[in-house]
C-alpha cells in the first residue's frame, strides 16, 4: 500500500476508536487491519500505536503522525474538489455539527434542500449541546450560539440572537404568572446541563445592574430539544435561545417571561448573544463549505 492509504488507515483507526471499529468502516478484516498497521510500524520504525486487549491509544510519535497526516488527507481532498469544481459541478464533503434542537429544527430541513440541488456534496452531521473541537472532529463547520471568547477560529455571522425565558400558557394558567425573578423560586425550572456545568444560574439586567438569580431545577437535561418539549408540555420554565422557540412564541405555544430584563444564563451572555457559523483557521475554504453557509442563511430568512 502507497503512503497515503497508510496514512487513511491511520486517521481512520483513531476517528473510529480501535482496529475493529476501523476495518469494519473500511470493509477490511482484523487480520487485515492488524497486518497493515505493523507494516505501516516497520516501514517508519516507530511504534504508533500503544494496543492491549481491550484500547488502543496513540503514542506521542502517532499523535504527532495523526495530525500531520490530517493536513495531507485535507489538502489532498481540497486538490481534488478543486479539480472537479472546474468542471462546474459542486463536490467534496461537508461535515458540520451543531446543538440538537436548532439542528433538528433547522440545519436538518436546509441540508436536506442542500443535498438536493447539490447532490454531489456528501455531508456528515454531528448534533450535541457541548462545544466540539473542530481540528480533533475534522468538522469543517459548526453552528453555535453565545458570545464567543476570542479564538483561532473563524466566525460568520447567522442571525442576530437572544436568551428568552419561556413557559406555556397552560403552565402559566395552572402555576401563575412569576412577577419578579424571585418568584422564580416558586416555580418549576427546567435546566440545561453540559460537561457537569449547571446552567441555573440565570441573569437579568435592569438600568445597567445585572443580578444573578440561582434557580433550584426540578429537572435537568442535556439535549435541549428533549428541554423544549418538556416546556412545550407544560411541565415548567427554561431559558432557551430565542431561535430554538421562535416557532412557539409566534404561533402561541410558549410564552417570553421578562422580556425586557432576562439576558442568559452564561457570564458571556449579553442582550445579544451569537448565532454563528464557526470555522477551523483556514488560508482557503473549501467551496461547498462557504457555498452553503451562504445557502443557510438565506434558507433561513423564510424558516
């Protein structure tokens, strides 16, 4: 085998977590993975691969070896989509992650309308509330909200944005309407939880002065489209981004509680949080990529 399947082979046997995972990926039997593995050892007399029954974990000579093949894998990918978009046809892969419930609601339905006119794009979705690495991922994109801390990472505007605290109207009915944010004390709230963080601590802003109000959940998620339909069933109040509720707001299935003072739950929060797209730092994108992050946003104007 030529040095750049070795280096497929290699990337493929990390992305998937073992020989195993990566043969059956690969339509190619342990036998097979494990011969070429040590024949990939031998050729560079270095051990890339620590192995026990059980794991298998990269040494300092593989992990820098992973990476490096990476960029090989990715220029060579670039050369060839570039190749083929002189022909006018637009191609390669698209690989983007975004949190679930703005991802089933919305990047889903685009993509799908995407792949129709673009069908020789292959996309790859990968939908989760934590913050994904973009280089470890191989991800060429990802969709998030908040205001972000600087990075190496380049952002692209979506849509402006904003924290909302929301309830149904038969909740309200039953529980009242809270008057103040400590009344929320009395209430049922409904919380998000990511990587052990609780994000119960909710803020609100009156004249210049940000009080933070800590809410005691009686339910904790951590899938924010699981969050919306226990709110859209009545079963308490949660801080969502008003993208994931705008639907229910305007057709009457939630309702916003301190419109004009709540602004979040994360100290980066401020009237305006972001929707972004986010992008590893790149000299060139790759045309499918920046093709349709223009496609979303437009998709998203009539959403």
């Amino acid at each position: 085998m030529g040095k750049i399947e070795d280096m497929a082979l290699l990337v493929e046997v990390v992305d998937a977590g073992g020989l195993a995972a990566a043969g059956r990926r690969m339509n190619l039997s342990p036998a097979t993975m494990t011969a070429r593995l040590k024949a990939l050892e031998e050729r560079y007399q270095t051990r890339l691969f620590n192995r026990s029954t059980r794991s298998i974990a990269l040494t300092r000579a593989g992990e820098e070896f992973y990476h490096s093949a990476l960029r090989v894998l990715e220029e060579m990918n670039r050369a060839e989509e570039t190749l083929t978009q002189k022909e006018g046809v637009l191609s390669g892969t698209l690989r983007i992650s975004a949190p679930s419930d703005f991802g089933r609601q919305y990047l889903s339905p685009a993509l799908l309308a995407f792949s129709v006119q673009y069908p020789q794009v292959k996309s790859s979705v990968y939908l989760c509330e934590d913050v994904v690495d973009l280089i470890t991922h191989r991800l060429d994109m990802s969709i998030r909200f908040g205001n972000l801390p600087d990075s190496n990472l380049v952002m692209r505007l979506i849509k402006p944005n904003h924290r909302v605290l929301v309830a149904s109207p038969g909740y309200l009915e039953k529980r009242g309407m809270p008057q103040r944010p400590e009344d929320l004390h009395q209430q049922r709230c409904l919380v998000m939880e990511c990587r052990g963080t609780l994000f119960n601590e909710w803020r609100f802003e009156t004249q210049g002065e940000i009080k933070t109000l800590r809410v005691q959940p009686v339910t904790v998620f951590n899938d924010g489209a699981l969050l919306r339909q226990w709110v859209l069933a009545g079963a308490g109040i949660a801080s969502k981004s008003w993208w994931d509720v705008k639907r229910d707001v305007e057709q009457g299935r939630l309702q916003v509680l301190f419109a004009d003072t709540f602004i979040g739950f994360n100290r980066n929060d401020k009237k305006q949080v972001g929707l972004q797209f986010v992008y590893p730092q790149r000299r060139f994108q790759p045309l499918q990529v920046s093709t349709f992050s223009t496609f979303f946003i437009d998709w998203l104007e009539n959403a």
